[in-house]
C-alpha cells in the first residue's frame, strides 16, 4: 500500500515531534496514535494528525532510526512510502522509503510486542496556563544556569504562576508568568497548586510547541498531568514523584 503525501507528512512530523519529547516508542492504529518515552514521564494519546495506513496498526519502536532513514532519503527529493502488510493481516511489517533511485526499508514492530504504551490518559482538568515567547527563553537559560533536572510550577493563590528551579546546592531561581492562571474545572476552584516535571524534557516540547503557536496554553489536570498540542499532536507531561 502506498501511502499518500498527506500520510507521510504527518508520519514525518509526528516522528520529528516524538524525538523531542524523548518518546521511544509508538503504536499508530486507526484514528489513534499512542506513544511514551523510557522514564514514562512523557505520552502521546492523539486523534488528531494520525498518518493512515489503510486501516491497518503498526508499532514503531526504533523511532531515531527511522527518523534518521526518512531524512537520509527525503533529501534525496520526493519522499514515498510504500508499506506492506504483515501475515497477521493486521499490521504494517515493512516501510518501503523512497526517492528517485535512493531506497531504504524500516522493518516495524507487531503493536503486540511494543509494550508499556498506555491507551489512555485519565485526569480532569482544571487550569489553564499560558507561557508565551518571551518567558520560554528566561526559562531554558535558568535550567542551564542551575543545572536543574526538574522544573516547579506553582500557583500560591490561583492568580499567580511562578516557575521555580533548585540546584544541588538549595540555591532557587523563581519567576512568574505573564498571565494569570485560568479555573476551567466544574467543581469549586481550587486555590493553590504545586507540581514537579523533568526539566529538559518539558522546556523541548514547549519551544517546539511555541514555533507555531506564539502563546501556548497548557491545560493541567488534578492529578498534576499537564497537556497540551505540539504540532496538533496531544502531549502528557507527568509529575515528577
């Protein structure tokens, strides 16, 4: 089966993006993609942008070397994909890249034996968070300046958000952001929140996330999971314990 242009594209873009977020391995079934990365502090539950492969499923657990292969052969010019179904009938067994005279093929994992991705993400939420532009870059030069492995958000009273980073050594850096936090719960408004996430990781997928959306708005849930688009993929950050 040969995949159409729109298909690869968002093949290519949905790899891309799972890179950043350290995601190692992918399930893409039909009208769902599900993914989660090796410290299981990042996943991907996402209807949206699914690459079609006619109905069938298909696991992908060496994401890096078929990012390295799409690249190696779209620079060649046009990128096809030419998939070929398993015996099982379900899933996709071989992708078939190519370009003019330039081929290489990706042989894919059955969804069955691609295990610890999670099918779904079970947390109401209840905020809404916007971090713009200007305050990613004070951000991810702080966490260098700190060398911190996590990053706080905190909110003391449901007005102000601040970012908080602590070194070995206890020494903090705090800043606040531009806009005030958003209730969008159905229950009474809570009046504070603190959670931790993995510094890096976090900050990556939010400059991806701010390329084309100046703005971003993270929605975070009770339980502390903090969701959001990249690309028009559905990202889960989970807290740190």
């Amino acid at each position: 089966m040969k995949l159409s242009q729109d298909s690869i594209a968002k093949l290519a873009s949905l790899i891309q993006t799972s890179q950043t977020a350290g995601i190692k391995k992918l399930v893409i079934e039909s009208g769902k993609i599900r993914g989660i990365d090796e410290k299981q502090s990042v996943v991907i539950i996402s209807t949206d942008n699914v690459p079609d492969f006619g109905g069938k499923q298909i696991g992908i657990n060496r994401i890096d070397n078929l990012a390295d292969r799409l690249n190696l052969v779209k620079n060649q010019g046009t990128l096809e994909i030419e998939a070929t179904e398993a015996s099982n009938k379900q899933d996709i067994s071989i992708l078939e890249l190519s370009s003019g005279k330039t081929k290489a093929q990706f042989r894919c994992a059955s969804v069955e034996a691609v295990k610890g991705v999670p099918k779904n993400i079970t947390d109401t939420l209840v905020w809404e968070i916007k971090i713009d532009a200007k305050t990613l870059p004070v951000i991810a030069q702080a966490i260098t300046a700190m060398g911190a492995e996590a990053v706080t958000i905190a909110s003391k009273d449901g007005k102000v958000v601040s970012i908080e980073l602590v070194d070995t050594n206890k020494d903090i850096f705090t800043t606040d952001l531009t806009e005030a936090p958003v209730w969008i719960g159905t229950s009474v408004a809570q009046s504070s929140f603190c959670k931790k996430y993995p510094a890096k990781t976090f900050v990556s997928l939010l400059k991806e996330g701010l390329k084309s959306d100046p703005s971003l708005s993270l929605k975070l849930g009770e339980g502390g999971i903090f969701s959001f688009k990249v690309n028009g993929f559905d990202f889960f950050v989970l807290p740190m314990a």
